[in-house]
C-alpha cells in the first residue's frame, strides 16, 4: 500500500479486499453463545463461584503460591463487612435514636442527639475507608488473571481429559465418558441441593 493508505497494485488490493473480508466476518466464542474460559469475565465468574473457587485455591496450594487469593479475598469480606457495619449503624440511628421512630429507645434528648450525631460521622468514615484497598485488590485481580488462572485452567482441562479417556477393563460396561465433561469447570454430576426433587 502507498504513504496514504491506497493500493498501488492489483494484487495488494485483493490481498487487502480478501483480509478485511475475513476479519470482518471473524466471530468471537461468546457470540456462538459460549463461555471464553480465559476471559476476565469468566475469570470473575470464577472467583464467585465455590466449587471453582475451591478448586483455583487449592491448585494454587499446590504451587504454594496463595497470597494473592487470600489477599482478595480478605480484601472482598473487608468491603462486605463494611457495607454490614454501615446498614447496622443507619438501622441503630434510625429505628432508635431518631425523633418519632418506631422503636425509639427512652433516654434523654442529650444522649439520643450525641448517639444521632456519632452515627453519622461513623458512617461517613466507614463510608470513606470502604474502598482503601481497591486499587491493590484490581491489581491482585489482574495478576490472577494473567498468570495463574490461565494455568489452573490447562491444568484442570488436561487432568479432566485423561480422566475422561480413562478405560477400567474392570467394569462390563464401557467406562469411556467422552470429553464432553472435561471443559467443566465443576464436577458436571454435582447438582445444588436446592435443585433436587
């Protein structure tokens, strides 16, 4: 192609004109409706999901490598704790130390003031130290993401494989699965409780 981006020959246009047709039909794996396992929103899905999350933390056991996990996830019950001790708070002030409240406690105007103006200030510092780690925790995130979720995946779909290809000339019936269960991130005969008949 020329300086500015013009074919200056037949054949480069062709070759262009056919490049551009193949990426432009080019489809991603979630527009066939499926999961990307390496993708960062399969990765979160991960992490909020117990069974996968178990299993990421004891593969990273295995590497003795589970700072960074534990890290987020000690940083993740920070954020729901506090978000805990603001909603009891605001439920304290509001139920029993404002004027006219359904539960209001009988103590004197001074101390319900003192015990209002304490709940304010408490949840607007709990309300300001809720996100002190979230920079440290999105780059822990990430870290996990890029290193070693990658490898607990090929990990567990090649442990998944061989177990799917395993033969017991013990059994009568074929104990071939297929590899259909091995792109499973949990144990595909595990149902929840909740969904049992």
């Amino acid at each position: 192609m020329g300086g500015n981006g013009e074919c200056t020959d037949k054949l480069e246009c062709e070759n262009a004109m056919k490049h551009m047709e193949f990426t432009s039909s080019e489809r991603t794996i979630e527009s066939y409706g499926l999961l990307d396992l390496y993708s960062y929103s399969a990765f979160l899905k991960a992490l909020d999901t117990p069974r996968i999350y178990d299993a990421f933390a004891a593969f990273l056991r295995s590497e003795y490598s589970t700072e960074h996990l534990e890290f987020w996830s000690r940083c993740k019950r920070y954020r729901t704790m506090n978000r805990e001790m603001i909603k009891a708070v605001s439920t304290l002030r509001n139920l029993h130390l404002k004027d006219g409240s359904c539960e209001e406690i009988n103590v004197s105007q001074r101390a319900k003031s003192e015990g209002q103006e304490n709940a304010t200030q408490t949840m607007q510092e709990l309300e300001e130290s809720q996100d002190i780690f979230g920079d440290l925790q999105r780059e822990v995130e990430m870290l996990l993401w890029r290193d070693p979720y990658p490898r607990f995946l090929k990990h567990h779909l090649a442990y998944n494989a061989s177990k799917s290809l395993e033969w017991d000339p013990t059994r009568k019936a074929s104990s071939f699965k297929g590899l259909g269960d091995c792109f499973c991130l949990t144990d595909p005969s595990y149902y929840p409780s909740h969904t049992k008949n």
